[in-house]
C-alpha cells in the first residue's frame, strides 16, 4: 500500500490545533438541553455535518460549532461537561458512540433484556455503546473542587444521527422542548 505523504506549513497544522481554554462552550441546540436534567455544555472540537431528516439530530447539537471544521476525519470529538444530575435523555445513534471520563464521576444507562442497566465510570474510564443501543449518561460527582465533571464523546462517522427513545420524545413533547407532529 502506497501513502502519499505531505508536508503542511506550520499555519496548516495550527489550523489542526484545539487548545481547551479556545473551546467556545455550546448549552444549546438539541431538545432534551432544555429540560433541568438535560443540561450540559458541549466544547466541540473536531465536528461532523449536520443529519437530514425530520427526528434527526447531531450527537453534538445543531448550535455546537466545531473547533477544527476545515477536515472530515471520519468521527467527531467533544468535551461534555455537567453538574450532578444532570445528562442526556435515553438516545440512540447509528454509530458507535465512546465516552471517556476525563474527570468526576458519570453513570452510562442502557436499555437492556432485563430494563435499564448502568455502569459507572471514573477517571479515564471507557464505554464504546453499539450502534441501536438506547443510552443515555448522567453527571454523577464532579473532581474534587469543581461544579462540573468532564467527558468526552467520540462518535464515528461524517454526519451521524441519533434519534431519542419514545419516552424521551414524550417527556420532551410534554415539557414543551420539542414539537409535535
């Protein structure tokens, strides 16, 4: 296999750079954000296109720019931060989703044969959730001196789609946050 290398200017590869304090942090754009149990602030790093179709929804929002948005590499990458209590609704996603805990405590929930399951994770813990899996992830405890605990979300593809479990779509219908058909 042949690889064509290249070499890019210094600014080239500063394009490639994402410095965390530069993060622009984004607490909108999907609709379980505006429910008190789905807020959370999404500093998007490397992001995707936006999915087409009605019930359709980014993994990251459709308000969450990314930082690096100049390249397709194929998944995205962004930093969740939460207080305690407070996540996503139940969702699934068309690809794999991963989350690393960078910091605090996050409690993962899935839809499994025997009802809603749950693992917790702490620093620099993993999950990769299947494709089709209901999930959904909660701030449980954040580090030690701080408000919010940290996460990052990593989904595959160049414009994935995640669609809410019918009892989120309800909860959100009820609250408000989200038409109804």
């Amino acid at each position: 296999m042949t690889l064509q290398s290249i070499q890019p200017t210094t600014q080239e590869m500063l394009m490639c750079v994402a410095r965390f304090s530069e993060l622009t942090r984004c607490s909108a754009g999907l609709p379980d954000m505006g429910l008190p149990e789905g807020q959370r602030t999404f500093l998007n790093v490397l992001g995707f296109e936006q999915p087409e179709g009605e019930g359709a929804y980014s993994p990251f929002g459709s308000e969450a720019r990314a930082h690096i948005r100049h390249m397709k590499a194929g998944f995205g990458l962004s930093f969740i931060s939460a207080r305690p209590g407070k996540g996503v609704l139940m969702h699934a996603h068309d690809t794999v989703e991963t989350f690393l805990c960078i910091d605090g405590q996050w409690r993962i929930d899935w839809e499994g044969p025997d009802g809603v399951e749950s693992v917790m994770l702490g620093r620099l813990d993993f999950i990769a959730c299947p494709v089709g899996v209901q999930r959904r992830f909660e701030c449980v405890t954040p580090a030690p001196g701080q408000d919010e605990a940290l996460l990052l979300g990593i989904i595959q593809g160049e414009s994935p789609m995640g669609v809410y479990s019918p009892e989120s779509v309800k909860r959100m219908r009820e609250a408000g946050t989200m038409a109804s058909r």
